[in-house]
C-alpha cells in the first residue's frame, strides 16, 4: 500500500491549522515530505525493498495528487514530520518550539529504532 500528498497534507493543515494555506503552500510542504522520505529511506532502508527484492527509487514529490512511496504504516509518521517542521519555521514563539519538539518527538517514536 502507498499514501498520496493529498492524504498526508489534509492529515497535516488541520494539524497546524493552516487549513487554508494561508502560512504554508503546498510547494513548501513538498520540500519537506520529499526530506522526510529520503530521511526514512536512510534511516529504514528496508523500507524501500520491493516484493521482488528489488529497490523501489526515489521519486521527487511535485503535485498534490503524487504518490508518496512508503508502505501506510509510515503515513503518520510524515504528517508529524510536517507538523514538527511548521512548528520549528515559526520558533520564535515559545510555544511554536513546544510544538515543534513534540511532533518530532512523535516522529522519531513513530519510526522506532531503525
């Protein structure tokens, strides 16, 4: 199974409440979902190995409607990561930092020992 952008970002913008795009494009979103699966990927290699033993590549994440190429058990995973980086954008504000640790926190539970 796989996930697509749309799924992960209408998990993430109520998250973050940017429901509306107003902080974040989806163009911004990209850049970091497409650092987070090359973090999984280096962190969880087994991840990227194929039913036929071979490896699936990476593939750069550019529209909405693209497919994220991760099994579903990683799908939370990168809505915290995108969560963890919105919140770390906007650090200035105690709270923002607050945030920011606790979806990365979430994140790195959510992955587990690699």
């Amino acid at each position: 199974m796989s996930f697509t952008v749309k799924n992960v970002l209408d998990d993430t913008r109520p998250l973050v409440n940017d429901i509306e795009a107003e902080t974040w494009s989806d163009q911004i979103f990209f850049q970091y979902i497409n650092e987070c699966v090359r973090l999984i990927y280096a962190e969880h290699p087994e991840c990227r190995v194929e039913t036929a033993g071979t490896l699936k590549a990476y593939t750069a994440i550019t529209a909405v409607g693209n497919t994220i190429g991760l099994d579903d058990v990683y799908r939370q995973a990168v809505v915290e990561y995108l969560a963890y980086r919105f919140h770390d954008a906007d650090a200035g504000d105690t709270r923002d930092k607050s945030r920011a640790a606790e979806h990365l926190q979430r994140f790195n539970t959510l992955l587990g020992a690699s």
